[in-house]
C-alpha cells in the first residue's frame, strides 16, 4: 500500500457495503454513518458483503484515493459490529490487506535470548 504519513488513522466501517459505490458514494456513507470528514486525512476501510471485496478511500491532500483489492480465496477478517467504525493501526491494515487476521497478531518475544543448542 501506498505510504501513509505519520499520525494517520485507520478506521474500518463496521457492516456491509455496497461495492457498486465510487469515490462520492463512499465520502457520502463516511459523512452521514460515521459523521466524519472524508478529506480530513483519516483512511476508511470498507467490506462487502460476501466479503472477498475490500475499498480504502483516503485523501492525501491532494486528492481522494480510492484502493480496491479482492481476494481470489477467503475473506477479509471484519468486526462483528454491524455499524459504526473500528481504529486500526497502519500495521493491522497491512495484514489485513494481505489476509491476516489482524486482531490477534502472534508478536514474538525480542527481550527473551534462545540458548543455542549443543550440536
């Protein structure tokens, strides 16, 4: 994905949306459902419904981005909610972009020293 600046957050609509909608239609659902300001710099994520479908609308301070990415196998972990937005951090986005369950990402322990085996 293309490099967000620091401090941008990344918010998931929660529920279902009609993958039909473009740019104006998905700033509209971002002003009415979530009463946010789709050109304030923040990242909406939307799913649709059988899920294999996600869009990322952002604008970048130039313009509105609209990234859509469908997988050709499974779908996209989504919040239970049916409505309102969930905060993820740009490191949940990348694995949700790439598949990964991102509510429980396993972290691996870099203060724990591994005693080398004797051969």
């Amino acid at each position: 994905m293309i490099g967000m600046p620091s401090g941008t957050r990344v918010w998931l609509v929660a529920g279902h949306t009609d993958m039909r909608k473009g740019f104006d239609g998905l700033a509209a659902l971002v002003q009415t459902a979530l009463v946010e300001n789709p050109f304030c710099g923040h990242v909406f994520v939307f799913r649709g419904r059988r899920g294999d479908i996600l869009k990322v609308l952002w604008f970048d301070g130039q313009g509105l981005l609209l990234l859509a990415k469908r997988l050709e196998r499974g779908r996209f972990i989504w919040p239970q909610a049916t409505s309102g937005k969930v905060s993820l951090t740009p490191a949940q986005l990348s694995m949700l972009l790439e598949g990964i369950d991102w509510r429980m990402p396993a972290r691996t322990n870099f203060g724990t020293h591994q005693p080398e085996l004797a051969a």
